[in-house]
C-alpha cells in the first residue's frame, strides 16, 4: 500500500512538473497533499 501511495505521489509530481510548474498555488498544494499522506 505504501508503494503504490508513493508510486501516485511521483505521477502526481510529473503531472505537477508537466503541466503546472509555473502555478506556485497548485506546487504548495501538491506538497502539502504529500506532507498529508507522508503523515
């Protein structure tokens, strides 16, 4: 389970990376989504 947690963390971090990296708004929510999870 934690694999495949940390597994949806990277392909969220690509997608953030992709399409978003200019959004400092969507980069802290993201990082705070994996604080959450990472907690």
């Amino acid at each position: 389970m934690l694999n495949f947690s940390n597994n949806l963390i990277y392909i969220l971090i690509l997608v953030n990376v992709e399409y978003m990296h200019n959004d400092l708004l969507y980069n802290k929510f993201l990082y705070t989504f994996v604080f959450f999870i990472d907690e």
